[in-house]
C-alpha cells in the first residue's frame, strides 16, 4: 500500500493509557486493565512502591512505557501486536518454557511472538513499542518473498549499529509525529519507517514445515524442528535437540532420517542456506559481499559453502546477490 492509499484508508483512533499507583494489588489489577498481561504479582522491594504504564498511539502502533519500584511478574501471551521492548534500568528477566533470558539494558528485545512466557522485573524502566502484525506483514510483503506461513523473525546482529541507529531514528519520527496526531501524514509515515527499522533489525522470514511435522507422532521431533529455526544463528548440535525433545541422541538421528530423510545437522545446514539466501536477495551487491553473509551464518570455508548452495539452489550465491 502506498503513503496515498493509506491516507485514503479509514484512520485508526487515538489510543492513550495511563495508569498509576502506590500499591501492589492495585498494580496487579491495573496492568491487566491496560493489557500488559495477566496473573500479575507485585510486592514491595523496599519501603516505597509505586508504578506507572503509559500507552499512547492507534491500533497500529502505540509507544509504551512501564516503570516500577518495586517487583512484579506477569505472564503475557501473543497477541495482536509484535512487541519490541528495552530496559532503561533495573531488572529484568523473560521465561519462555523453562528457559530464562535476562534482558540486557538498552537492548532492543523481541518478545517472544508465538508462545506465551512469564515476564519478571525488580525496580524496573521498560519501553515498549506495539506493532499490529496486518502492519509489519503488509510492509513485508513489500522487501521480501513471503509464503503463507506465520513470519518468523531472527535476533539482531551483534555489532549492527546501522540497523539499531535506524531504529532510533524511528522512535524519534514516531515521538515527534504523535504530537501531530494520528490522523496526520507524519505518523501514517512514521509508522511505516517504525516498521521498515523493525525489519532491518530483526530480519523476517516464512518457515515453511513438513506437512508430516503436524501428525501428533511426529510431535518430539516437531520440537526439535522448530529449536532448529528459532536458535539456526548460533551453534545447534545434537545433543542440544535430545535436550529439548527428551529422546536419546540415536533416537534424534532416527528421526531425522525417517520422517526428513537427512541427518540433524544436515537440517541445520539447509535452514541456514535458506537464510543466506534470503540475505542475498535482499541485500545490494555494493556494500555486502558473498563472504559476509555466508559467514554471519555459520559458513567459514567459503569454498564448500559455494558448493552446497550450488547443489541445493541451482546457482552460484554471487548469481544471486546480483539479482
């Protein structure tokens, strides 16, 4: 959709929320009024507690913030919106199934987008910036080739201060555009440059999943499958994957081999081909080289790597970056 179109197009309301207190129960019910989760818990850390939450934007976008002194733990589950989120100070850790991950300060972090997870914080300043899903995939759909597939989106580069720059810059065309409204042009367009910088700092892409993985038989290896995708940019061996499915490390070959007709670690390779080349139809042959991609994706001997993305794409990855 053009700028045009999108102004021609029913506008969004004005969203604004504001809710704020002194004491914990009154936390617990007014973080569940305003959407930020649910099953709050928060106490006092020390003499004084206090919150506040503020949202304000449409249904499209809204920019956020949560401050806390005190603790509080929440459980929030997908929902309409993607949701960036960084900690300004304080605390503050998610648990995704078990798995904790403390957030580190001024990081931008992507909530997780498909499964719920318990969110826990300790005198903590959040921002948070709401996404509507319709949005991002619509904008997209625009930069890269999408299937039907829900979109699936990697962390960012460690080190890509153009990406991160990008996405301040962002914040701030949405901070000075709200001051102009909802109904006006600069925040049609401040959405779509907050959702470009989305994109560039945690690249999309569309996993498309054997039809055989959705048989309740096949679901351990379901599992594996999808730790495969959701952590291809470190490390994946296959003691990791009898971790997560419960199976002895023969079992994970087997089943592999059966239902996939590779090995573990071939599976690996191929996701990371895909990824690499989804790279290179997007990135311009002047600033990127071949090697650069290849080897942010694991792929150290650029040799081998040209061959194994010959065999499995029909071309050489230079071939393709060209176009």
């Amino acid at each position: 959709m053009s700028d045009a179109d999108a102004l021609a197009a029913p506008l969004p309301d004005l969203i604004r929320l504001e809710v704020a207190g002194r004491d914990p129960e009154s936390a617990a019910r007014d973080l569940v009024a305003v959407d930020a989760g649910k099953q709050w818990l928060a106490r006092r850390t020390g003499e004084q507690f206090s919150y506040r939450y503020t949202a304000v934007g449409d249904s499209q976008v809204t920019v956020r913030r949560s401050r806390v002194t005190g603790f509080v733990r929440g459980v929030i589950e997908p929902g309409e919106h993607y949701v960036v989120q960084w900690v300004t100070g304080g605390a503050g850790a998610i648990d995704v199934a078990g798995e904790r991950i403390e957030l580190r300060p001024d990081e931008p972090t992507l909530f997780p987008t498909e499964q719920a997870f318990t969110f826990i914080a300790t005198d903590h300043d959040q921002r948070l910036v709401h996404l509507h899903r319709d949005l991002v995939r619509e904008v997209a759909a625009e930069r890269y080739e999408l299937g039907d597939g829900p979109l699936r989106f990697d962390q960012p580069l460690a080190g890509d201060e153009p990406a991160l720059g990008r996405w301040h810059d962002a914040l701030g065309a949405l901070s000075r555009a709200l001051r102009d409204g909802v109904d006006s042009s600069s925040w049609v367009a401040a959405k779509r440059a907050a959702v470009e910088a989305f994109l560039g700092l945690f690249p999309p892409h569309v996993d498309s999943l054997p039809a055989a993985l959705s048989l309740p038989k096949n679901a351990r290896l379901r599992a594996m499958v999808e730790h495969v995708h959701a952590h291809v940019r470190e490390p994946v061996t296959v003691a990791d994957l009898s971790a997560v499915s419960g199976l002895s490390v023969r079992s994970v070959q087997e089943s592999f081999a059966r239902v996939l007709g590779v090995s573990p670690l071939t599976y690996v390779r191929e996701v990371r081909l895909d990824r690499v080349r989804q790279e290179l139809l997007q990135l311009d042959p002047q600033e990127v080289t071949v090697g650069d991609v290849a080897r942010r994706w694991g792929f150290a001997h650029l040799g081998r790597f040209s061959a194994v993305y010959l065999d499995r794409f029909g071309e050489y990855p230079k071939q393709t970056l060209r176009r």
